[in-house]
C-alpha cells in the first residue's frame, strides 16, 4: 500500500487529542498530546496588520524622505516575509534553551530569520539532562536570563510557579496567529490552574524499531509482546550479536522513564493523587522484574550504558537489530547522508509488556515557556515564537516529527506516523502534572539505576526509593 504521511500525522494529531482531552487543567491531572488544522498561513494575517503610515501618502511633499530609506527594524513594519511579526523599534535580545534532536533543531532554525538590526535570538541546545539543570538553575533566580525555555507537559507543570500565563495573549492573537490550527487537547496539556504556560510545537511518543534485512535473515517475525522480544534475543545472540536489542536504561532519568511506562502498562503509577508513592507495589515489582529480565536477555553490559544517540547511531549503522527508543528518530533512518539501511527499519506500536496489558507508548508534548521575571517584554517574546510555529515553519519540521498545526504537512515526513499513532492510541498516556513529581523522578530514577550499575535486588530498591520519597516529598510540604 503507498504510504501517506499526511493521513498518519493527522491520525496521530486525533489519537493525542483524545488522549488528552479528559486531563487538562488542575495541578495534579494526567495531560497529554497532538498534532495539526485547516486556516490561512499567520503571515498573510501579519502583513494584513501593517500600519497603514508604513504606505507612503499620496499629498505627502515629494523633498519628504521617503520610508524605504529608513532601517527596516525602526519599528512599525514587519521585519520580513519569512518573519512576520512588527519589527521592534529599541535593541532586543532574546535568549532561547532546550534540547537537541532533530525536530528541535529544525524549529530553532526558523528563529533565525527573525534575527535582524533590532532583534536578535539567541539558540542554547543541550542534552535533555543538561539543558534542564540549567533552566532550573536560572528559574531558581527569580529573574531569569533566559527568555524562552523548552518544557514537555509534565515540566509545564514542575515549573507552573515559575512561569508566565500567556491566556491573555493567546487570546489576543488566536485569529491572527491561527492558533485555532493547534487542537485544544494540546492547549490542555500545558494548562495549570486555568492558566496556559506553554504553546505547542510537536508531540512525541516511543515504539518499537527493528532491521528488517535482519529479521528475515535470521527467520523473526515482528514481535507483539516483550515475550517475543526476549525470545527474538535469544535466536539473534546465537547469530553473533551481543546486544539485539536497547532499550534506555543508561541513566537514571532513562530508567525511571522506562519504569513510568511499564507500571502504568499494568495498571499502577508513580504518584498517587494524594501526593503518595506509588511504585512499591505488586504493579511496580512486576515492572521491574520484567525491565531486568529484557536487559539480562538483550543487552551487554556495554549495551546497558547505550543513550538514545548511541542505539540511533547503531540502528543507522545497520548494527542494531532492534530498539524501543523515541518517534522522533524515525527520520534519520532514512537520511542518506546518515543512515546505512535506508528503507530498512521497519517501525512497529509500542510494545505491551504482557499479553494483556496497554502498549508502553507515552503520550508527550514539547512546548515553548516563557519564564515569569524576565527583563524582555512578554508580548515581544511571544510574538517571536508565533514566527518560528507558523505554518510555514511547522512545514518545515513535519519532517521530523508530528508537529502541532493540524494543516501543516511534508511529503518527506517519517514513515513511523501509523506505529505513533496506535502507540499513543493503546499506549500509557501522559505523564501526570504533579509539582511533588520531580521528588519521585529524581529518588526512584536513582535507586532504579543501581539496579543495572551494580546489581541492587529490585524489590529494596523500590522499597528505599519510597522511604527516600517520602522523606523528601515532606520536607517540601507535599505530604503532611
């Protein structure tokens, strides 16, 4: 069947918005995801609002200077076709942090045509766990340095103190900006207390990859449950390979992010409603054993402390028959500058952890924040993400990932859309915006690691990750 990219990133735009649509606004609900829609480009809008002095008046003297001599960012007009926003009239700054993969990198790019006499926006892209250390350091301040932050859903929430409500210029510039072309449920997904922290840029999921060429040479048919993934190991280690398959437990985040989609496969959580533990459980020590029993049957220990740039690269290379890691890495698969098996990885949902239980897919959304006590003018910064999200621009990054604008397409969009689509689908869902969430994240991804670094019995480590929890979590007056 020919593929249509546009039909399964809109397929998953619907998938994230039901999957968020029952969680949006309090401080402690599930948030989730989504993808694209129908109106005019935001830049014709823009150029519609050029003040009429900007035209030259037909009873103006002729020895009047004319405008096309002044610099184009004096103020009033726009400052080009490719950013249509009104170019500011005094010197601004603005500083912009966040990871890098490559839809990231794709949509800071389209910041760089805003930049000008009068504007310049400045790009930090760390790795995730870098550029988070950092953008907590700087909202600790009070009055940060950085201007636009990236955040996933669940941050939105971590962050909501910190951060400024954009409602009211949201509202402003919905029909100007064609913001209506960004599902609700996305909207939801950054809403705290009624307030909107975060616009939408794209939403993510993780599933299943795997080498084809080598599926069939070793006679393996794509695998439905971990079962089958630990089987598939088994047959693939006796043809010489000793790691068949990654899945991220290099880190203490990785890990407690793999643990968060196998609990919740089963039906148990991270934080209960009431601020509690919960992952020292029946749910929880099941997870566990089942994570421990893939890594010993698929991975080396040199596999173990694969991130998701070494099993990317290693899948690229054609050495890594088969991997869980992030949808948005589907396109380099198929870059031929980067990839060895173009047209080779095959993509699959997410994988249930038993027969009978949800697929391990999480439902994300990325966003833009603009943190509260910054010294640039809110309305400035937001008008310079609206330029960097206009449809033109998510165009662009469609090829990378499913992006927020329902009417923003590419023909060159990764061929993973239908696998994201049933992973979000039949998958975990959202991470909970809980503020007491980073105080579990942090304690179990912790004592979870040990597990894999140096052996720790799973049932203690659950066990002195709750009491760790619950030291913490009081502490900081989150339980009583």
């Amino acid at each position: 069947m020919e593929y249509k990219p546009t039909k399964w990133w809109r397929l998953l735009a619907a998938f994230f918005t039901l999957s968020l649509i029952a969680t949006a606004c309090g401080s402690s609900s599930d948030t989730a995801t989504s993808d694209t829609g129908t109106d005019e480009p935001a830049e014709e809008t823009a150029e519609e609002s050029e003040p009429e002095e900007s035209e030259p008046e037909e009873s103006e003297p002729e020895e009047s200077e004319p405008e096309e001599s002044e610099p184009e960012d004096s103020g009033g007009g726009i400052i080009s076709d490719e950013c249509p926003i009104p170019a500011p009239s005094d010197s601004v700054e603005i500083d912009l942090i966040g990871w890098e993969f490559p839809v990231t990198a794709e949509i800071a790019n389209e910041f760089g045509d805003c930049n000008s006499d009068n504007l310049q926006v400045n790009i930090q892209l760390l790795d995730n766990a870098g550029a988070q250390d950092q953008i907590n350091l700087d909202l600790a301040t009070g009055s940060p340095e950085f201007e636009i932050i990236h955040a996933t859903d669940s941050l939105i929430g971590t962050w909501a103190e910190d951060l400024t409500d954009l409602t009211p210029l949201i509202d402003q510039y919905r029909d100007e900006f064609g913001l209506d072309d960004i599902p609700q449920a996305m909207w939801d997904g950054a809403t705290v207390d009624g307030q909107i922290l975060g616009i939408p840029l794209f939403s993510n999921t993780m599933h299943f990859f795997y080498n084809s060429e080598i599926f069939e040479a070793n006679g393996l048919t794509p695998p439905e449950t971990y079962d089958d993934v630990i089987a598939a190991c088994g047959v693939l280690r006796e043809a010489g390979f000793d790691d068949p398959f990654n899945i991220n437990l290099s880190a203490n985040w990785s890990w407690e992010i793999e643990f968060s989609n196998f609990i919740k496969s089963l039906g148990g959580n991270i934080v209960n409603d009431d601020n509690t533990p919960g992952w020292n459980t029946p749910e929880g020590l099941q997870a566990v054993e089942r994570l421990v029993e893939i890594t010993e049957a698929c991975q080396s220990d040199a596999g173990r402390a694969f991130g998701i740039d070494d099993s990317e690269a290693a899948l690229r290379a054609g050495e890594l028959p088969m991997a869980t890691i992030w949808a948005s890495r589907a396109a380099q698969m198929d870059d031929p500058e980067n990839s060895l098996v173009v047209g080779l990885i095959e993509f699959l949902p997410a994988i249930r952890t038993t027969d009978d239980s949800l697929r391990n897919g999480p439902a994300f959304v990325d966003y833009y924040a603009i943190p509260a006590g910054g010294s640039v003018d809110v309305e400035q910064v937001f008008m310079t993400i609206m330029a960097a999200i206009d449809v033109e621009s998510q165009d662009a990054a469609a090829a990378h990932a499913a992006v927020a604008r329902l009417s923003a397409s590419n023909e060159n969009a990764p061929r993973n859309g239908e696998a994201s689509a049933i992973s979000v689908a039949e998958g975990v869902g959202a991470r909970i915006k809980n503020p007491a969430l980073p105080v579990a994240q942090g304690v179990l991804g912790d004592a979870l690691l040990e597990i894999t670094a140096s052996g720790a019995d799973p049932a203690t480590a659950l066990a002195e990750a709750e009491e760790a929890y619950i030291a913490e979590a009081t502490a900081a007056g989150f339980l009583g």
